[in-house]
C-alpha cells in the first residue's frame, strides 16, 4: 500500500509535468509558425517590390529603344525626299526593319504590362538579348 501511495503523488507530478512543457511547447510552436509566416510574408513583398523594380527599369529601356527607333524612322523619312531612286529603296528597306524593331519593342511592352507570374526571368532575358541586337543593328542604319 505504502508502494501505491508514493507512486499515485509521483505519476500525478509527471502528469502534471509533461502537461505543462506540452502546453509550453504549443506556445513556443504557435509562436514560431506566426514568425515564419510573417517572414514569408515579408520575403513575398521584397520579392514583389523586386519585380516593379526590374519591371519599371525593363520598360524604361523598352521606351528608350522604342523612342530611338522612331526618331531614326523619322530621319529617314524626311531624308527620302532628297535621295535618289536607289537611295530611296535603301532607305524604305531600313525604315521597314526599323518597324519591324518597333512592332518586336511594342510586344514586349505589352507582355510586360500584362501578369508576367510565370517565365519573368525567360522574358527578362530574352528582352534583354533583344534590346542588345536592336541595339547593334541601330548601329548599322544608315542615316
């Protein structure tokens, strides 16, 4: 009996004991899940601000090129009353590839004002490598 009297107070404590950590640990859990939400959260909203960021600094240079092409379509066109019939057909031959240039920079800047969720570092890319050959071949008009 006197066996069953200690163990009845001690299985009580350990009871009483593992409740409490239990609880305890709950908390610490609960706490834990909040911190990695909010975490998340904030990762989320850097990432976003990132894309804005690489968005608006991609359409700048979308404009940029766009702009410098239109000015070049421009300076042919009004060249192409004083050129001859040879140098004309040259010139209507860049003024084409310009717009060409203009449609492929016009596409972009509509793709990239639309939800890019999917396939943004692709698109970045690929734009990227655009802007540089239109780049290059604006080096190449003749003026």
């Amino acid at each position: 009996m006197k066996f069953k009297t200690i163990l009845l107070p001690l299985a009580i404590m350990l009871f009483g004991t593992t409740a409490m950590f239990s609880c305890e640990n709950q908390s610490n859990a609960e706490e834990a899940v909040e911190e990695a939400g909010d975490d998340l959260e904030e990762m989320g909203e850097d990432i976003a601000d990132a894309f804005r960021s690489e968005s608006a600094e991609l359409k700048a240079d979308l404009r940029d090129a766009r702009d410098d092409v239109d000015a070049r379509i421009d300076k042919l066109s009004a060249n192409m009353a004083d050129a001859s019939e040879e140098a004309q057909a040259d010139i209507k031959a860049e003024i084409e590839r310009l717009e060409g240039w203009g449609e492929e920079l016009d596409n972009r800047m509509e793709r990239l004002g639309s939800d890019m969720k999917d396939g943004w570092k692709e698109f970045k890319a690929d734009t990227r490598k655009t802007l540089d050959e239109i780049n290059q071949g604006l080096a190449e008009v003749i003026e």
